[in-house]
C-alpha cells in the first residue's frame, strides 16, 4: 500500500492505494484494495513536502515547484532562518493553495520567484543554505 496525501475543497485526506502489478485479478478484489477510506490529517500535513530521493520538491538545497501553479504569497525572506516544515510560500494550483515548506532546517539563500509569477513543475522557487 502506498499512502497520498489529497487536498479537495480545502480538506486534506490521506488515502491508500495499492499497486496491483501482473496478472489477472478479480475486479471486485481490485476495487476494494484500490483505495482505502480517506481518513483528515491536520492542515500542517497538507503541505507539499518532499526530497530528491522522493521525487518531491527539493534537489539538493533548491525547492522547486511541485507542479504548474501561481505564486500566491511568499512567507519568508532572503537571509530569514527557517526551521523543517515551516512554510515557505502558497502556490495556487487548480484553485487550490498549496503551502511549500521548508524540508529541513536552514537560511533562505535566494527567493527566485515573486507573487503573482506562474511557474511550472520543476522551476526553481528558493535556495537553502
């Protein structure tokens, strides 16, 4: 089982899905192992977290946008230290505010975006040292 975390009307759930690989199965099986019931996680876990090794957010000391978006608000500031998990910006995607939080301890090196600028999955956001 791998669990997601998803964000629909401004509520954030954690669900499970499990990967079925080769081979016929029964669809009612299938069907009910696919997805679990989505169970509320606090509005701190509904951040967009990540590492390189993850395949989210971060690579290195760069964060980068987690997906196509509008910066929304910027929270911090160049030269700012700033603890794992604090926030660091909102990304607007699909009408939805995504918080992006710091993923450990560091300065804010360099802010490489500004409010109201589009970026897409990838683009460079802010630089930790």
């Amino acid at each position: 089982m791998r669990q997601f975390r998803v964000t629909v009307n401004g509520e954030s759930l954690v669900v499970e899905v499990e990967e079925i690989k080769g081979g016929a199965t029964n669809p009612q099986t299938r069907t009910a192992n696919a997805v679990s019931m989505p169970t509320q996680v606090p509005r701190q876990a509904s951040s967009v977290r990540g590492s390189a090794a993850s395949g989210g957010p971060t690579t290195g000391d760069n964060i980068t946008a987690p997906m196509p978006g509008n910066i929304l608000s910027i929270q911090v500031k160049e030269g700012e230290h700033v603890k794992a998990g604090q926030v660091l910006l909102i990304l607007e995607a699909m009408k939805m505010e995504n918080e992006i939080v710091a993923p450990r301890d560091g300065t804010v090196k360099k802010i490489c975006v500004t409010v109201g600028q589009s970026v897409n999955t990838g683009d460079h956001l802010i630089s930790l040292e």
